[in-house]
C-alpha cells in the first residue's frame, strides 16, 4: 500500500487556525525536499462539492492528507446552525475522504473533537467512547457529523485496506484563530471582547456562569502531535491529543488568564443570561501518553500570551 519517493502532504483546511500552525511547524523543521506540502483554502476548492473535491485531488495528486477543512464554531455558532453544520460537514468528509482513495493516498489525518462524546458519560472520556450515546445538544449537528468520519475511517480500512485516521483534539486556540464575538470560541471571543473593553473603558462581559470546565490545547503543540501522528501513528482507531485531566480549567481561570495576560484593568461581569453549553468533556490523554510519553505541552498561560501579543500585534487582518 505505501508509495515509493517523498510524502506529498495536502492539508486541506491549511488557511485556518489549525492549518497555519503545521504551516509554522513544518517551515520550523525545514524538510524541504524531503516532504512536498500544499495548504489548501476554500479558494483552492469548495470541499461541499464533489466536482471540485476531486479536481483539486486530480491536480495535486498527494501521498498524504491532513484533513482539517470543516465549518467550525464556537458554543453559540453552534446553537443557531446544527443544520448547516451537519450538511456541510458530511459533504465535506465524504468527499474529501473518497477523492483522497480514488487518488490512492496511503494515510488520512482527519480531525474529530472531543464535543463529539456522550453528554451523560463516566470521565474520563476516552477514545472507545465516541459512539455511546447522544452528544451535548447544543452542537449535535457538528457532533454526529464527526462521529461518521471514525465510522469512513473504519469501513474504508475493512473494504479497502486504507489506513485512514483520526485524531481528536480537545479545545484549540493560538495565533490566527477566529476572533469573532459571536460565531468564535470562548478564548479568542474573550480576547477580542477585553481588547475593545480596555481601548472603550467599558467592562468586559464574561457568557454564562463561569463553571463550565475545558481542557485547551495550543495549535502549536497540536501541528507537532499532528505530524508525529501523520509520520507514525500506526492505528486507524483514533487518538485524543489533550492536555491532561489536571490541566482542564474552569470558564471562568480562563477569563481571569485572559484578563491578566491582555492586562485588562476594568470590571468583568458574568451574564448568565447567556447558555453555558456542555458543563465539561474532561478527556484522558493516556493513549498519547503511551505513544509520547516525552511530549510537553507549553504551559497554558505561556500559550495565551502568545496569543494575546500574537492578536495585538495583528489587529488589524486578524479574523473577526
Ligand atoms: P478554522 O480556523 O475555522 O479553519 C477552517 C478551515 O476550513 C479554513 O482553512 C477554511 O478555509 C476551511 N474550509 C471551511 N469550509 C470549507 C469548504 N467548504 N471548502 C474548503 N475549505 C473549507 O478551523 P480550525 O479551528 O483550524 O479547525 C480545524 C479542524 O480542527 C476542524 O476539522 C475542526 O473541526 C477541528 N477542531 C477544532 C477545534 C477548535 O477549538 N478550533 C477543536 C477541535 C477540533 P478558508 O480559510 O478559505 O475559509
Ligand atoms: O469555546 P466555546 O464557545 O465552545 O465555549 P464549547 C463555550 C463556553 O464558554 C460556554 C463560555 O460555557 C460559554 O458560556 N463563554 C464565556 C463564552 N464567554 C464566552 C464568549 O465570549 N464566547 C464564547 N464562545 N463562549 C464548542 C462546540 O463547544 O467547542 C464546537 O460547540 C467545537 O462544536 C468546540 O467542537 C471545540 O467548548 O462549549
């Protein structure tokens, strides 16, 4: 099944949040010659689209895919397109997941998430448990549409010996992320929302209650995972890459970190007027342990100062 001479590696996706850290990471590493990549965008191609998936397959013909390419939201996003977020993504993984076998691409990365696991569950969850029960209702559409990319993965390897995987990342942020108020997740929304409360004197309005509890992970640390997963990983059974359980934060440490690290002077409020979403998704990294018992996550509030300086710097093309 492997094809002979260097890995040419398409991301699809590769303009978003996740797709520019592999781009910085791979630019890092500097194995030019060895490794060909092509990030690609929705310009190259719209992936709901059967036709143009498989042109820009045809054209690139790759070894190897990332597939990151989804519509992604935040809590609140989620809550107003469960359509839209089923359709999109189903069409997008089906598509993109077929041209990369008609192509004969030896290794699929694809990217799940850890909102795709039971509501009502034991914690920690771990990777046997994505099909034991129904999502947190709040992005149900986002949630089963992922869940069918493990069930692609499994029956491409069954029918056709394909070793297509998936990892499962718990919530990502970092440079380049979506910034957007309304449609993004809750760092990038509480970064944006303090920079305008400290340059307007106004305070600076915290969704929900502040309990819910997230494990976050740095783009960074994922495009890192994401390639040793890509060179490595053997399984078409997929991995959670998270930080550890002791790691996960409530909503309300992470508005205090972003409140220290853009240091925002004013008053916060909480408006539980506002949905608190999922209470928590604690994950077990204890499969990635096994693999990468070596790996090191940057510190959470090293990676938010990043992010801050990173959003500062770039106000202005910034996405929001
Ligand atoms: P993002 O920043 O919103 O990037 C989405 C990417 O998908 C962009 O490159 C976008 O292209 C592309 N895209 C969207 N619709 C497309 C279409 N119809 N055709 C072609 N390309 C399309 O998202 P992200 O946070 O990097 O997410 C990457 C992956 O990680 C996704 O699969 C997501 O589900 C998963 N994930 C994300 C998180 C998180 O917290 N962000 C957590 C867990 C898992 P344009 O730039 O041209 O729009
Ligand atoms: O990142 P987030 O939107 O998504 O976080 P989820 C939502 C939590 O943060 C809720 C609180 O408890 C909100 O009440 N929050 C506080 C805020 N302030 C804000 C704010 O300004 N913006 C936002 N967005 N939230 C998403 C899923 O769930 O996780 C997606 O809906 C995706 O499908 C993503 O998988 C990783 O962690 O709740």
């Amino acid at each position: 099944m492997s094809r002979q001479g260097p890995m040419k590696v398409l991301v699809t996706g590769g303009s978003g949040l996740v797709g520019t850290a592999i781009q910085q990471v791979v630019k890092e590493e500097g194995r030019d010659g060895e490794e060909e990549w092509i990030f690609l965008s929705s310009k190259d191609a719209d992936l709901t689209n059967c036709e143009e998936t498989l042109a820009v397959f045809h054209k690139h013909r790759p070894t190897h895919v990332i597939h990151l390419a989804a519509m992604v939201g935040g809590l609140f996003k989620n809550m107003k397109y469960n359509l839209d977020f089923w359709r999109k993504n189903v069409f997008i993984n089906d598509n993109v997941l077929q041209a990369a076998h008609e192509v004969g691409v030896v290794k699929v990365v694809s990217c799940l998430s850890t909102c795709i696991f039971p509501d009502k569950t034991s914690y920690p969850i771990d990777e046997t448990m994505i099909h034991d029960g129904p999502p947190h209702q709040s992005n149900f559409g986002y949630a089963y549409a992922k869940r069918m990319i493990d069930v692609h993965n499994r029956a491409y390897f069954q029918q056709h010996g394909r070793c297509f995987t998936a990892v499962i990342p718990t919530n990502v942020f970092g440079p380049h992320d979506n910034f957007s108020i309304e449609d993004g997740h809750v760092l990038p929304g509480l970064i944006h929302k303090a920079y305008l409360a400290q340059k307007e004197g106004k305070p600076l309005t915290v969704w929900g209650s502040g309990t819910p509890r997230r494990q976050f992970i740095y783009s960074l640390d994922l495009a890192r995972l994401f390639l040793w997963v890509l060179r490595e990983y053997p399984e078409v059974d997929p991995i959670i890459l998270s930080v550890g359980e002791e790691d996960e934060v409530s909503i309300r440490e992470a508005a205090d970190a972003v409140v220290e690290s853009l240091g925002f002077t004013g008053e916060v409020v909480y408006d539980t007027s506002k949905a608190d979403g999922q209470f928590k998704k604690t994950a077990s990294n204890a499969k990635l342990h096994r693999y990468r018992p070596d790996f090191q996550f940057t510190p959470f509030r090293q990676a938010l100062k990043e992010t801050c300086d990173w959003f500062v710097a770039n106000y202005d093309s910034a996405r929001k």
